[in-house]
C-alpha cells in the first residue's frame, strides 16, 4: 500500500438511504474516511446498495441522512448543477460498460472531459498522449472503438477517467464484461494510476480476486462497512 498522509480526501459520516418510508433502510450508519493514493474495494451481496453507496458519493442520487465530503466540498449540500461541475471537475468514472464513444477516436474519446472543461487544445493534445501511454495505447489514438477489444476498451475509459487529474475514481465492476486475463491487466492498471496520480479510489466489486487488487477491503451491510472477515 502506498503511503498517504494524514490529510482526509473523502469522507463519509453517519450515511444513510431508503427507497420507501415504510420499509427499512437499504443501509445506514456508513462511515468512511480515505486520504489520497489510498485505493479501496467494496464487496457485498447483490441488492445491499454497493452501487447506491457509489451514486451517493458521486452526488448522482441524495443521502436520506449523513454527509460526504470531497476535499473542501460538501457533496450532500450541493444542488444538481453544482453537483455536476464538481463530478466534471474533481471525479472520475469507470463502469462494466465502456460508454466510449463510436464515432471518435481513441484519443477523442479521451479527450471529452478535458474538452468539458476547457483545457486549451495544445495543452489538452499532451495530456492525452501522456494518458494514452500510461495506459499502455500511445500508437492507437486515431483508432476506433470498433477496432478494439474489450480489454482496450477498458483501457480507453480508465484513460478517460483519469486525464483530467481527479480527486476521486469511482469505478463500478469495470471487469464485469472482460475475460479473466484483461480484467487483471486492467485491475493491475486501475490501483497502478490511481496511486500515481495521488487521488482515492474505490472500486464496487462482487468479485474476490478483483477486490484483491485494492489496497483494502470492506463489505457492505445494512448496519454499515465492515473489514473483509
């Protein structure tokens, strides 16, 4: 594990959510405290809110109690908009699916969040070159999606996610539609540039040997997080 200091990126204090009045909680009591480079996998059973946890984060969906916060920001205090410039700004996504973009390169795809944020070209064009190598695709920038196979792909988003130099990577199964051998590639790449790039990350995972990966692991309950037994 990477050292960190002692300065808190993300944190998570007494989260909670219900989807209806009259039925209990989906979790509560969610407490989380991570400082950057540290890398983190969520497990838990189908249906206990791993992926809900991650929307909460990513202030895509709003806590019925609790408080995240990334960096100097509140996240459960924001409103929709100025939710979303902080997800452009300060995160970064990677999901089993890709959702690259067909009709643009590998490098256009890539390109999109530094686009969004008005990253001048020359300076936009040489950060996705650097991206693009760390990734280990420097000579495949003006192919296409088409071209690729899912391990690239794969690839191509983790890219995406990072080359706007987020404070937090919030990655969703990002293996779920790859073979065994592209998914290690791919999780060994994920913690590799997580940790270079000094942000958090955390991983939602059903699958023991990708939560390996991390740097530790917690598992989802309705009562909160609990350490790996």
């Amino acid at each position: 594990m990477p050292e960190t200091s002692h300065r808190t990126l993300l944190e998570v204090r007494a989260l909670a959510k219900r989807f209806r009045a009259d039925r209990p909680p989906v979790f509560s009591g969610i407490d989380l405290a991570l400082g950057p480079g540290e890398y983190l996998a969520i497990m838990g059973e189908s249906g206990v809110g791993k992926s809900t946890l991650l929307n909460l984060i990513a202030g895509l969906d709003r806590a019925d109690a609790g408080a995240i916060r990334l960096g100097d920001v509140e996240v459960t205090a924001l409103d929709d908009d100025a939710a979303t410039l902080l997800r452009r700004q300060r995160m970064g996504f990677v999901f089993q699916a890709f959702h690259v973009l067909p009709y643009l390169t590998v490098a256009q795809n890539v390109a999109l969040p530094l686009e969004l944020l008005g990253v001048p070209r020359k300076e936009s064009a040489a950060r996705v070159a650097a991206m693009l190598a760390a990734v280990e695709l420097a000579s495949d920038g003006t192919r296409h999606p088409r071209e690729l196979s899912g391990g690239e792909l794969q690839r191509v988003a983790i890219a995406r996610a990072l080359v706007h130099r987020p404070q937090l990577v919030l990655a969703d199964e990002p293996t779920g539609n790859l073979d065994a051998r592209s998914a290690a590639q791919v999780l060994a790449l994920l913690r590799e540039q997580v940790h270079a790039a000094g942000g958090v990350g955390l991983l939602i995972t059903h699958s023991p040997a990708a939560a390996r990966t991390a740097d530790r692991v917690l598992t989802l309950t309705a009562q909160g997080l609990e350490p790996l037994a």
